[in-house]
C-alpha cells in the first residue's frame, strides 16, 4: 500500500489530460517488511522487488493491461524457468487490498504447498478516487482515471531452486542459466600443453555461436571436485576434455539433469550442445509438469476435500459456490485457501464441495507458504 501512496500522490500531479494516459511505469525496489516467521528467497525481511504501475483512460484497458501482464508471467515462469504455472482469479478475501480483481500465477513446489509467483491487479478506480487522480477526456469532463499495479519478486529464485534442485545442488534452466556449460580439461600428465590449447580453441567456438560458456582452467583442484563443484552451482552442461579426446577429435557432453554422456566430434559441438540445451529445457518443465497433475486431486464433497488435504500434498479441485463462509470453513478446518478460481468452471464440479450448493466456480485449494 505505502509505494502505491507514494506513486499515486505523482500520478495525481502528473495526469492532466487523456493526451498523458496511458501512463506505463516499471520499477525495480528494494522492500523490508515484516515477517513473523521468514523463509529464504520465499518471505524474507528485505527482498527485490519487480513492479509496475499504470494508469488508463477506460476500464477496458486497465483490464487489458492486468491480463497483459499476468500472460507475460507466466510466460517467463512457463518458457524461461521452466515451471509450469496456473492461472486464475483471486477470492475477494485473498486478492489484493484495493484492487477490484487480482489475477495470479500460481506454483506446485515439491513439498505440496502452493507458491504465489507473481500477481497482477485491476485496481479499477478505487485509487484514483483517493488520491484525486482525473484527466480531461476528449468531451472536455473530469474523469477519474483506471489502474492497475502488477509485481514478482525474488520468490522466483526459491521456485527455481525448490523445483528444479536436487540433493547435488542447483539446476538451471538453460535460457536462465548465466554459464550454460562449463569446459573442465582433464589435468593429466602435460595437459596445458596437449589439452588446454583445445579447451581453449573450443571455448572461442562455442562462444562465438552463442553460448555463455566458462573454462575452468583452475590447476588447484582435480577434475572430479570441479564435476562437484559445477553440478552444485546448477550449470546445465559440463563439457570434458581429456588426452584421450585429443585423440579421438571429440568433447564428452554431460547433462547435468540426468548426467549421460554423449561423445561428440569437435566440428558438431556447437550444434549438439544448443540441442542439448534445448532439450534439458523442454525435459525440466515436462518434470516439473508431471509433478504438478500428478498431484492434482479432484474433490466432490467436503469428505473428500479434508482427505485429500489431511495427505499435505498437491492442488485440490473443486467446485465452490462463491460464498465466504464456504472458504472459511476450508481455510478453518484444513489451512488450505482457495489459490486461484480457474478461468472457466470445469465440467464434473457443478456442486460446491464445502456446502453442496449449486457451483459457479471451479477453484483449487492447496497448503501455501
């Protein structure tokens, strides 16, 4: 609310007349808050901040820009980090204060619960009346102006990490990763000689196509602490150059998501490296995908919805018929919320689960951090 005061106090100075709308604006901010209990990248005191805030002529667009900006999201979590997302409406008792709607992205992290990724909100006029915010419309009268704000944070990087990560580390996606492979030359015998001037020729090659590429030609740790260390750090690919590569022609190409090796020669790497990539790419949201449906249960009755939620795992689907009470009670009895009310109700749901009364909505419930 307190940057929302400070930006709507400008707008109100700064908007004049439909000529200046619409105002589109994106920030990067440091926020301390607090929190009662923290959890890293997740709530933590001090986090960074991505947001933006604008102001619209019409209601249309004001709409049009929150859903903009809720496709771009999920965008970036679906097709960068790999991380499938679903989308949908927030309940009036869980969507933003002073907002009319608020959209959302929502996660399945591998312990069950639900993480909010990222949010976007209609703030209809509710601003502006408070803060004074009007333009002269092209008929020459005083209208209230439309916004919306919309924000992701460094939540992100816990989703990264609790999603893709195993007990060796990290694993990057490929389109995020910053090195996407990393050369380790084999040090045996007289290797700056023999094996580094082709680790060397190599890095040039696959920088020169592209890759964000890394040489680690440290000589104060053996190969096998380098594998370690770099499967810690996530690097999506290693790349092993030995003495017994030099005389084959070719590099050893090792996923860090499944760790197989592949043997390519030094005039395909290039090529087979991107495909690899590509591939660790599509396989890391197809897993994490997997993951997602597999624990997405249905419920059709309030039986099976306090079931389900006594196993502390995944989405739960159901219809809901729109009454706060019917939360509540879920919220009371299980600790779970409605997480988002799903674009269009579901054939199968036509009954609320909670109170067996007809269902406009079909929502999913789930445990939250």
């Amino acid at each position: 609310i307190r940057d929302r005061a400070i930006i709507c106090s400008m707008y109100s100075k700064w908007v004049k007349s439909w000529r200046d709308l619409p105002l589109l604006y994106n920030q990067w901010a440091n926020v301390v808050r607090w929190e009662k209990v923290t959890r890293l990248f997740l709530r933590t005191t001090e986090f960074l901040w991505q947001e933006g805030h604008t102001v619209h002529a019409t209601a249309e667009e004001a709409e049009e820009e929150t859903l903009r900006m809720l496709a771009t999201y999920r965008r970036l979590a679906e097709e960068y980090l790999a991380i499938p997302v679903i989308t949908g409406r927030k309940s009036d008792s869980e969507k933003f204060a002073g907002a009319v709607r608020t959209y959302a992205i929502e996660m399945l992290m591998p312990d069950g619960k639900a993480l909010q990724a990222g949010t976007s909100h209609n703030l209809g006029q509710n601003f502006a009346k408070a803060f004074n915010i009007r333009y002269e419309s092209k008929e020459q009268k005083l209208e209230y102006a439309w916004q919306t704000s919309w924000g992701a944070t460094t939540r992100l990087v816990g989703a990264v990490v609790m999603t893709h990560g195993d007990d060796s580390g990290l694993i990057l996606p490929p389109r995020v990763a910053p090195i996407q492979a990393v050369i380790v030359p084999i040090s045996a015998g007289n290797w700056k000689e023999t094996v580094l001037p082709q680790a060397q020729k190599v890095f040039g090659d696959l920088k020169a196509a592209g890759i964000r590429v890394f040489l680690d030609d440290r000589d104060a740790y053996t190969p096998g602490w380098k594998y370690a260390d770099w499967e810690m750090r996530g690097v999506p690919v290693r790349v092993e150059i030995g003495p017994k590569d030099i005389d084959k022609q070719q590099a050893v190409l090792v996923s860090r998501l499944d760790r197989k090796k592949s043997f390519v020669p030094w005039d395909q790497l290039a090529e087979e490296l991107q495909r690899l990539l590509e591939k660790i790419q599509g396989d890391l949201y197809h897993k994490a995908l997997a993951f997602r449906d597999e624990n997405t249960h249905d419920a059709r009755s309030y039986d099976e919805l306090t079931a389900a939620m006594a196993g502390g795992r995944g989405f739960i689907r159901c219809g809901w018929c729109g009454s706060p009470d019917c939360e509540a009670k879920v919220k009371a009895d299980t600790s779970a919320t409605i997480r988002v009310i799903l674009d269009k109700p579901e054939p199968g749901f036509a009954s609320c689960a909670i109170c067996g009364q007809e269902a406009p909505h079909t929502v999913l419930f789930a445990k939250s951090y």
